[in-house]
C-alpha cells in the first residue's frame, strides 16, 4: 500500500466558495479568505464535515479532535473573533491544516489579534506545506509582495506554480498564471528553473492528528 496520505474535505462552508479567491490581490484576499463570511455554504452547510489522513491504508481523523468548531466557525462568520479564534489556534497548533490556514487569515487581517504578517505567512505556509490548496496562493502573494518575510520570488514562483497546477482551466488559474509570469519577469532563467524543479518536487506533508491524550499533552492541557 501507497504511503500516500490523502485528505477528505473540511469546513465545507469555508473551503467550497473560495477557490475563486486565487485570482484576487493580496488586499482582496484579506476580504474574501479572511472573511470567508462571504464564501458559499458547501452541500451540507456545515462549518466542520470530517477531515481523514490515510496511510497505510490506515484512516486518521480530525474528527474527535473538532469539538466545537461549528460553533466557532458560525462565531467567525458573525465577527465574534474573541470566540472563533482560540478554537483555531487549538486546532492549528495540533497540525489540523484548515485551521492553520485560518490562523493565517486571522493574523493577516488582525481579526482578533494584533496584525502579523510574519505568524500570517508562518500559518499559510504550514497549511500549503500539508497540500491545503486554498493557501498556496496567499503565500505565494505574501512573499511575492514581501509582506512577513523578505521579498523572495523563487519562492513566491513555486507556490504559484503548484497553485495552477491544482486549479482547471479557469479564468482564476489564467490570473494565476499571469501573476506568475510577471515575476518570472524579475528572474533569471536560473532562478526559474530552479522555482519550477521545487514545484515539480512537491509533495505534501500530512499531519496525522494525534489521539486525544496525546493532543491534550501537545497543548499543556
């Protein structure tokens, strides 16, 4: 059997309406990712549907470790960031990679918490690393744009290269691809290659969720 770790959907509410937002700038992104108030309820209007790590053949779930996160996703969606945001960070903290990616929303827009580019890009970042494909785009953004980090357009390439090569033909993949064309632009052909090889070595990194003694022990509880 495949050491291939897969992910079944979570936050179905959250991640269904917002592929669309790859194809916005970093400000908007701020609205439409980090208000996903605005997205599209998924089929079963639930904030938290299950989210599994296979390997081995052997399923891993998230969820015994969800416990409240409909209710702090309806906070969120509400502008309640005092109640939402400690529900993610747990999450986040134990690897859950839609609530690092909410994290990452949470410090880019200051929702809650003071505005931290640095912990947004960290946050996005872990979630891209795990194969999230909804944050390949803003931290490709946020080092294209040098917000949280140095300016670094190898890697702001990459990201935007793994993004387009997740999305269909679309008018948000064509924007994508715009985007990274106009920092190929700044590159060398050197530089490029090597972007496209990193990309093309890609491969995510799934965390598999702790049992909950174990989690209760990562988090001091």
């Amino acid at each position: 059997m495949s050491n291939a770790r897969r992910y079944r959907p979570l936050f179905a509410a959250l991640i269904g309406g917002l592929v669309t937002s790859f194809a916005l700038s970093l400000p908007q992104i701020a609205v439409a990712q980090a208000n996903p108030a605005q997205a599209s309820p998924g089929p079963s209007g639930s904030a938290a549907n299950s989210l599994d790590v296979i390997v081995d053949g052997e399923r891993h779930s998230w969820r015994p470790l969800e416990q409240g996160a409909d209710t702090a996703w309806e906070a969120y969606r509400k502008g309640d960031y005092q109640a939402a945001v400690p529900v993610f960070a747990r999450l986040a903290k134990l690897g859950h990679p839609v609530a690092e990616w909410l994290m990452g929303n949470v410090y880019f827009a200051g929702q809650g918490v003071p505005q931290d580019y640095r912990r947004a890009l960290e946050w996005f970042e872990k979630a891209a690393d795990q194969g999230l494909m909804q944050a390949y785009a803003p931290t490709a953004q946020l080092y294209e744009q040098g917000k949280g980090t140095p300016l670094d357009l190898g890697k702001a390439y990459m990201w935007y290269n793994i993004a387009i090569a997740n999305l269909p033909n679309s008018v948000e993949r064509y924007n994508l691809m715009k985007q990274r064309d106009a920092i190929a632009a700044l590159m060398t052909q050197a530089q490029i290659e090597a972007a496209q090889k990193r990309s093309l070595l890609f491969q995510p990194k799934k965390i598999v969720p702790p049992d909950i003694e174990t989690a209760r022990e990562m988090l001091g509880e």
